[in-house]
C-alpha cells in the first residue's frame, strides 16, 4: 500500500495551492486523513486530520486558512491551503489509518514540497 501526495509547488505569499493523497491498493475503509509537514531544521508537525466522522482539526498556525476534505468513492485527502506564508514552507506528508482484515495501520506519503516566497 503507498500513498501518493502531489500538489506541491513554488508560490508566493498569499497565494494558494491544493494538496491531494490517493492511496495505491484496493482497501476496506480508511479511518482518519490528515496532512502533516516538517520544515528544515524543525520537527514533523501536525497540520491538519479529518476522521471518517468527518470531524476535522487543525494546528492553530493554519485555523482559518486551510481546509482538510476527503472524498470517500475516491479514497483521497485533500488539503487546501489559502493566504500561503512564507512559514508555510515545509514538506507536507499525507498520513492515513486504513483498515484491514488484520487490524488497521498507518501508512505515509512520501511528502510534497510547498515553497512560500516573500
């Protein structure tokens, strides 16, 4: 099972940009979706997740500007990130829950580059 995180790119502050997950394998469900990211130099944090409930949270560095969505017929996160900073910048890695017949996992993408410029 992989995920695949695309979306990524070089924008200006204030801008915009759309990250999306797909996971690779045929799968029973997926319980939570979430975003994390890690900026050079810092640890990996959380920045958003949204569970099958569809309740979601979010770092209080994002509340506001970007929105965690999952789409269930196509098994994909979504992160829309509005009013970019350049402390935005970091590798954003999707994570999700699946589950299996043997008990549920965590899987991680391999991360998307987000480059905010000022």
């Amino acid at each position: 099972v992989q995920l695949q995180a695309c979306g990524g790119g070089l924008v200006q502050a204030g801008g915009f940009l759309r990250l999306s997950c797909s996971v690779s394998a045929t799968i029973y469900g997926i319980n939570a979706m979430g975003w994390y990211r890690q900026a050079p130099g810092k640890q990996r944090e959380l920045v958003a997740v949204i569970t099958r409930r569809a309740h979601t949270n979010y770092a209080d560095s994002v509340k506001g500007r970007f929105t965690i969505s999952r789409d269930e017929a196509k098994n994909m996160a979504y992160l829309q990130m509005n009013s970019l900073k350049p402390e935005d910048t970091a590798i954003y890695y999707c994570y999700m829950q699946l589950q299996g017949r043997m008990g549920d996992s965590d899987h991680w993408g391999q991360g998307t580059l987000v480059t905010v410029s000022s």
